[in-house]
C-alpha cells in the first residue's frame, strides 16, 4: 500500500521505523497474528529496498499452546514499541515466520 509521510528533523537519532503486524485466518477462520517486524526509513533520497524478517510470539508451555489453538487467542503483542525498540524481546519465545520486502522512495 501507499504511504505518502513528510518527516523533518536535524538528528537522525531515533529516526522514524516503520512497525508491520500482519494478521490472517488460521484454520477456524479467527483472526490471528502472522507476524511482527520492523524497519528504520532510510535517510539517503532514493529507491531503497529493504526485507524485512518476521516473527511471531510463542506460547511458553504445551498447556498454553492447546489452550490456546482450541481458543483461537494465540500470544501477540499489545504495544507495537515492543517490536521497535527491542527492549526486552531478549526474554520473548519467538518463531521466524518468513519475510516481507518493502520499497522505500525518499526525496
């Protein structure tokens, strides 16, 4: 999709990402997540092309993850800065889930 943003600044210090949440349907028909990931916009003017890899949270026991599947209500994120910063995820159980390319057009 098109997103057309301005953004203005003299340090590029914590400069703007961009946070994806891809959500689908399992086999139930629920809306569950698919994967998280993120990326910092480039600072050069120009087509740039970046991969994104994705992952997803995981339950931390058998008993969470049958719960959970029976349920439809897999483990997600709440907050997106969770997947921004970083800060944290080092404790979080999660599974690749493939990638996502985005293309970036800076003036």
């Amino acid at each position: 999709f098109p997103i057309d943003i301005t953004f203005k600044s003299t340090n590029p210090f914590g400069w703007p990402q961009i946070v994806l949440s891809v959500y689908g349907p399992d086999f139930f028909g629920h809306d569950v997540v698919r994967g998280y990931g993120a990326v910092h916009v480039p600072l050069v003017p120009g087509r740039h092309k970046r991969t994104i890899a994705m992952f997803v949270p995981e339950s931390t026991s058998r008993l969470q993850q049958l719960t959970s599947w029976f349920t439809g209500r897999r483990p997600e994120f709440t907050d997106p800065k969770v997947v921004a910063q970083g800060e944290g995820r080092e404790v979080t159980r999660v599974r690749s889930q493939g990638f996502v390319t985005v293309s970036f057009n800076v003036m």
